[in-house]
C-alpha cells in the first residue's frame, strides 16, 4: 500500500483508526437503543415471567440463608453506635 520503511506502521495505524471507529460507532447504536428502551419494554411480557418474577422475589425475601434482615439489623447499630 504505501513505500518505505515505516509503510507497515501506517498501515497498523490506519487498521487501529478503523476499528477505534467502528468500536465507538457500535457503542454509540447500543447505548442509543438503551436510552430508547421504554417502561413498556421492562414489563413482563407474559403470564409466565411475571410468575418467575415473583418467585425470585418470595426466594430473596423468605431465604434466610442470605441473612438481609440480620446485616440491615447489623448495620443498624452500628450505625446508632456511632
């Protein structure tokens, strides 16, 4: 493509160039369609996996493994404690 010594150089330099720029075109689309998301897309879209969900959600609350209620307790007095 190009002559001389630093021709291979200039050709990393313009393939770098090229991807940084079509790295940054991608990230733009998907943060674009991100921002465009609305309340209806973060609805349930069935019966179905508005049941899961709150499966998930009596898990985490009933789950005493995970102890939520002892570390707020927890963080509580310390917090008075202090």
């Amino acid at each position: 493509m190009f002559g001389g010594a630093d021709a291979q150089l200039v050709q990393d330099a313009l393939i770098i160039a090229a991807l940084a720029a079509a790295g940054g075109f991608a990230f733009a689309i998907g943060f674009r369609k991100l921002h465009n998301r609305t309340a209806d897309d973060m609805k349930p879209n069935s019966k179905g996996e508005l049941e899961e969900r709150v499966e998930v959600l009596e898990r985490i609350a009933t789950d005493r493994t995970i102890g939520l209620a002892d570390e707020i307790e927890q963080l509580r007095t310390t917090k008075e404690t202090a």
